[in-house]
C-alpha cells in the first residue's frame, strides 16, 4: 500500500470517527437526504453539520447534489456498500 493509500484510509475512517458523522451516514445508508432535513433530525447546529458534512466529503465517504435550491448527500457507492456489508454481519 502506499502512502497515499494509507492517508485516504486514515481519512475515511477519521471522517467516521464521530457519533454525529455515523449518525449522518446511518440515515444517507437509507436514501440522498438534504442538508435541511439533517440538520432537523439531529441535536446540532447549522455550523456543527456542515463541519462534519464537509469533513466526510473531503474523506470521499459523501457526494454533494444540487436539487433545485438544496444541497443533498448521498454516500459513495463504495461506503453504501461497506455500510451494507456491515449491516448484513449485525445480521448473522
């Protein structure tokens, strides 16, 4: 692996690292959510949720849409299915 590999997954998993950024990845697990709708199911403020939307895509772990005049996220293929195949295991 090189270095630049091990930095990107350092990065991801630093970006999961936090109970509010599991919880944000939880409910785009489920479908593209808009900033909006996050930021009313969470207890944190508009400042705190973008910080940590920011901070999972610039670790690779979320995709920024435009709908309209929204922002939405959607997770990476590749994180959705981690997060299936984790889901999958809590299963077994």
């Amino acid at each position: 692996m090189t270095d630049e590999q091990t930095q990107k997954w350092i990065d991801i998993f630093a970006a999961l690292a936090s109970d509010a950024r599991l919880e944000i990845v939880r409910m785009l697990a489920q479908r593209k959510t808009a900033c909006q709708e996050i930021l009313d199911r969470l207890d944190l403020s508009q400042p705190a949720i973008s910080y940590h939307l920011r901070k999972m895509e610039h670790a690779g772990i979320l995709i920024k849409e435009k709908s309209g005049s929204r922002n939405c996220y959607r997770l990476d293929e590749r994180i959705q299915d981690l997060i299936n195949m984790i889901e999958k295991e809590e299963y077994r």
